[in-house]
C-alpha cells in the first residue's frame, strides 16, 4: 500500500510538472489537437529550451534532427546568399512550429530577436507519435498547408508589390500575429529590427524607414514606441496593401 500511495504521489508531481499541461502556447499550436490524455506522450519527447536574442536556434544545411514548437518569444527565419546577403522568410511566434518540412537537413536557419521559448523534439520521435496519432498527423498537414499559402502571399509580396504595398501588407499581418501576447485593438508589436523588416520585405533599412514616415505623415500609424504602433485608419492601410493610391 506504501508503495501505490507513492508511485500514485510520483504520477501527481509528474503531471504537475508537466511542460504540456503548463504550455500557455497549447491553444494556438498543433499540440492542442491531442486528447488530454495523449499529451503524456508528447510530453514524454519532449525538451523545454530557452534562448535570448540572438541565440541560434537552426543553421541551414545542418542535419535536420530535431523539431520545435514555440512557446512564448520570436523567432526570425531566414536564407543567406553567397555574397552574405540575408532573406528572412518569416517571422515566427508562440504556437508556430518549425522543421515540418526541413527534408534531412535544415533548409534554412533559423534565430531568436528576442527572448525565447521552445519545446524541442527529436524529429524521429515526433513524427512515430504524428504516424500513431492521426489527429496530429492532420494538425501537422493544415499547418504545413497554411505555411505553403504564407509562401505565396510573401512570393506575391517581393515580385509584384511597391514598396509601400509590401510595409502596408507586412502591417496588416502583423496585428494579430502574436496571440500569446494580444495587444490593445490596431495595436501592432514589433521585436524585430528596422533592419529585419527591411530583410523580410527585400527592401534597404532607409525605404523601410521612409515609407514609415509617409505613413505617419498622413496619419495612417502613429508610433508609440520604438517596437510598437498604432494603426489609426486601419481600412485605409489595407487599402494601400491591396495596391490602392
């Protein structure tokens, strides 16, 4: 009887400190399509990682061993060309998951811009509890399936937008991408860089920094501090993101 009263209380202090069941992130990630019951599992794979701005967290081209979910912070993705110049292909926040489709090694690399934290998973393992848990195989397969249409709006954005229609749109996605963090309504955060925006948007720093001003010049954002703003006439910055003058 000792012994059950003591395997009973281990099971209590394992579910208490379970990563899952204290994961804030759970509701906009792929784990929220597990049964209570079958976030053991996950739980048992998984590795709870923190990084700082700045901190690696994939390089492109290095063995693609390992998986991760994001559970609070900011991560920004990106490709390097020969000569050293940069393409950031997204950012990426609480509940994005990173690696479904990396092949055997990582086709990108990927860093924290700010405090970070993730559940890393060995690939292998991951993938034996997607194949056994169907429920999870298809959040996999949506999710997969919502970064291929990220894709083409940013393939859309870099070869057929003007400057101002490429920050307008970067804008408008930005409001409500965040979702462990909500902000005041048409308030938008952003951790990243001037510099970062201008690397995601294929553009220099100096245009991303102008088109700023010519929209707080007519009044469309208003500047709150130096990673946040306000969208005062938000149908008039949709309207510049859908190419309107």
């Amino acid at each position: 009887m000792v012994e059950i009263r003591s395997l009973s209380a281990a099971c209590a202090e394992r579910r208490q400190n379970s990563v899952c069941s204290g994961c804030g992130a759970r509701a906009f990630s792929v784990c929220d399509s597990l049964l209570p019951e079958d976030l053991a599992r996950l739980d048992a794979i998984a590795e709870r990682m923190s990084l700082a701005a700045g901190d690696v967290l994939a390089r492109e081209g290095d063995r693609a061993v390992s998986v991760f979910n994001i559970t609070s912070g900011a991560v920004r993705v990106y490709k390097l060309l020969s000569d050293g110049r940069r393409q950031i292909t997204g950012f990426l926040f609480a509940g994005d998951f990173i690696g479904l489709a990396a092949g055997a090694s990582y086709a990108f690399s990927a860093e924290a811009i700010e405090d970070t934290t993730l559940c890393r998973f060995r690939a292998v393992e991951y993938h034996a509890l997607a194949r056994e848990k169907p429920i999870l195989e298809a959040a996999l397969l949506d999710r997969a399936m919502h970064e291929l249409t990220a894709a083409q709006g940013q393939m859309l954005l870099l070869g057929r937008k003007t400057a101002r229609e490429r920050l307008a749109s970067f804008l408008v996605t930005m409001v409500e991408r965040d979702p462990l963090r909500p902000s005041a309504e048409n308030v938008v955060r952003l951790p990243m860089t001037r510099s970062e925006i201008a690397d995601y948007l294929g553009l220099t720093i100096e245009t991303v920094s102008r088109e700023l001003s010519k929209l707080k010049a007519a009044g469309v954002i208003h500047a709150l501090s130096l990673h946040g703003l306000r969208i005062e006439r938000p149908d008039r910055l949709r309207a510049l993101a859908d190419g309107e003058r």
